[in-house]
C-alpha cells in the first residue's frame, strides 16, 4: 500500500460476505467494480465474516470461504498493493464502534430494515439480536474508515441510509466526528439470473446449483451449465427481458464474456437460432472463467502469502481504525490514558 499516492484520494469501503460460493453475477456486480475503483480511490475492502455469523455457520466451512474469498478476489483482479483488503473480524475496532453506534440506533429503525424481514422469514429458527443490529455494525464499517463512497448493490441502500443518519447524528450530539458516507451505486449492466428461472437472481444461496456459474466451475461444468439453461419459447435472439428472460440472461453472459453490446448479438445471430446461440455464449463464457479459475487455484494453494496479504490488511486498516476510535470514545467521555 503506497500511502503518499493515497492519501489525497477519496475513500471507499465495501465488503461481502464469506457465505456461500462465488457466481459470475458476484463478479460483474460487486467485483469487477472493486478492481476498477482501485486505481482511483484509496480503497478498503473487507471480509465480512462478523456479519456472516448473523446466520448459523460451519465453524471448519467459515475459516475456509473466508481464506476462498480472499484468494477469488485477488484471482479477479483486486490488488493488495493498491488498496487494502482484510478480514473484519481481524479488526477488533468494528464491533468496538459497533457496540457505541448501538447506542445511538432506535429500535424502529432496526425493525424497518427490509433484510431483517426478509432473513427472520428465512431463519425463523434462529432470529437473534445479531441479526437485528447487522446494519449497525455495517454502519461501524463504514465510518471506522470515514469512507466517501460506499459501492454497493440496490438491496443495501437502505443500510447506507442508516449509516449516513447514524454518522449526522452522532456528529451533532458531540462535534464533527464522522464523514457522512455516499452511496456508489455503479453503473452495472444487467443484474444476471439464475440460468433454471431467469425471474429470480442468480444467488449464491439457491438451493439450485444448475442455476448459478461458480468462479469455481470447471470448463465442463460451465458448458454443461449453460447448455442446459431454460429458454424462452421462440427461437428468435433478442433482447428483452419482460418477454425473454431466458436469453435476455444468455445474451448479458455473452456480453460480459465477450464484450459485445447486445445490438450486435442480436445482429451476429439474426435468423440463427437458440441452438446456434447456446453453445457459442457456453464456451465464450467457459473461456472467460477459466483464467480466473487457474489464478484462484495457484493462489488458494499457497495459504501462507494469503495470510501474509491478509495480514498486512488488517495492520493497515487498524492504523485508521483506531484513530476513528480514539477520537469517538474521547468525545463520549471514557477515561483515556
Ligand atoms: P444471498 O442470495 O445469499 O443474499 P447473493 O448471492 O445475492 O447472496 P450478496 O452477498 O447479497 O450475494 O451480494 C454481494 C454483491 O454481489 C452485491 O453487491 C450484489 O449487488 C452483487 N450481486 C449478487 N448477486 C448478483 C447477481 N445475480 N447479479 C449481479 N450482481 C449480483
Ligand atoms: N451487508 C452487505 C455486506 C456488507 C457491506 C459492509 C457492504 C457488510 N459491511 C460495508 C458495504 C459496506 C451485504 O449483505 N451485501
């Protein structure tokens, strides 16, 4: 991390999850935009395996997806020599913060966020505290590191605009303490969908793995994957979701794998069929994982240089971290020597 280059550049903060594996719709939605924000930002980008544990994990299946995680990220393209990526849970400072946001958090703003409902509807056996107070502690993310810019998808705005309403109040009860964050919503193309019902998104938690492209898939799978993916009736290679959201879904594959806009597939196979379509966007797809897939597996293997990135991550977010929380726990009133 080369500060001096940093230092004046705006910052950026954003994290996933390590539940579940990595999907193509993961890279052109979140990670492709990480690696292009990296060269322009003074970026931190974080494992977020404290808010993973909101939902019941395999403790051997966490540490690995963590370790896959970091590995897969750097395999597509994030550089920890430009920005700074690292494990939550390795900086203790997160839920330190977060414990002190709590305070300042209304139990109605909680109970309004739309993924509390939604994930006690999903796990009615377990709907704990941890749960309830996730977008507080993705708030202490956020703020720890007086990011400008937070990149995230539509389902997370929501969470931002608690942040921004904690950091505003926060701010006013004491003096200026934290930069209200902003959302970045980017410019991504469409969102891609599950390949068995091109309606529902393509997630990593669909029961379905048919329906989903894993960063992991072999060339095989991929093939396979997308060979047997369900079409719309018709034959015709046109864009439009509404009527055709089998090979509006194909053709956005297609175009990630190729760069082509969806004018010119429309114009490359007019009067050819599905048939043609399929095995073409198959293999252009397969072509564009596997050098993905090969890094990650090089990377994977070596744990000690991933655990030496990481924790040079962690040291790094640490200098910031702390100093936002000195400057909080004074402004409360806590006795610092
Ligand atoms: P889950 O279904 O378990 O909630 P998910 O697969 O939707 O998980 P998230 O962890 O919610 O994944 O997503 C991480 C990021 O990846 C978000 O910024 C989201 O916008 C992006 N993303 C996830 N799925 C897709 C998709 N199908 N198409 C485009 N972007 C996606
Ligand atoms: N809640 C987010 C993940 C997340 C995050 C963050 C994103 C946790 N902390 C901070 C941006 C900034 C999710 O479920 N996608």
């Amino acid at each position: 991390m080369q500060e001096n280059n940093t230092e004046l550049k705006p910052i950026i903060l954003s994290g996933i999850q390590p539940s579940g594996q990595i999907h193509i719709g993961h890279l052109t939605g979140a990670i492709r935009n990480w690696v292009d924000l990296q060269d322009k930002y003074k970026c931190y980008y974080t494992i977020v395996d404290l808010h993973a544990i909101t939902v019941r994990q395999e403790p051997a299946e966490l540490r690995r997806r963590t370790l896959d995680l970091a590995a897969m990220f750097i395999a597509c393209g994030v550089d920890p020599d430009k920005c700074t990526l690292f494990i939550q849970s390795h900086v203790p400072e997160h839920a330190q913060l977060a414990w002190v946001l709590n305070t300042f958090t209304g139990m109605g703003e909680c109970s309004r966020m739309t993924q509390f409902k939604d994930k006690s509807e999903q796990h009615e056996d377990n709907i704990n505290v941890g749960l309830f107070t996730y977008p507080v502690l993705m708030a202490s993310d956020i703020l720890l590191y007086q990011a400008d810019l937070v990149p995230v998808g539509e389902d997370q705005k929501q969470h931002l605009e608690l942040s921004r309403n904690l950091a505003h109040r926060f701010n006013h009860y004491y003096s200026d303490t934290f930069k209200v964050p902003n959302p970045f919503i980017p410019q991504v193309g469409a969102r891609i969908m599950s390949l068995q019902e091109p309606t529902k998104k393509m997630s990593k938690s669909d029961e379905n793995e048919k329906g989903s492209i894993f960063l992991t898939d072999s060339t095989e799978q991929i093939i396979s994957k997308v060979k047997r993916a369900v079409t719309d009736s018709g034959s015709e290679v046109r864009y439009d979701i509404v009527n055709k959201p089998g090979i509006a879904n194909l053709m956005s594959l297609y175009q990630i794998a190729t760069g082509f806009s969806y004018k010119q597939i429309e114009s490359d196979f007019d009067g050819l069929g599905y048939g043609e379509f399929k095995p073409k966007v198959a293999k252009a797809v397969a072509d564009y994982i596997a050098p993905i897939r090969e890094s990650y597996l090089s990377l994977r293997k070596d744990e000690t240089k991933l655990k030496e990135i990481l924790t040079k991550g962690a040291e790094n977010a640490r200098k910031q971290a702390f100093k936002t929380l000195r400057k909080v726990y004074k402004k409360i009133g806590f006795v610092q020597f």
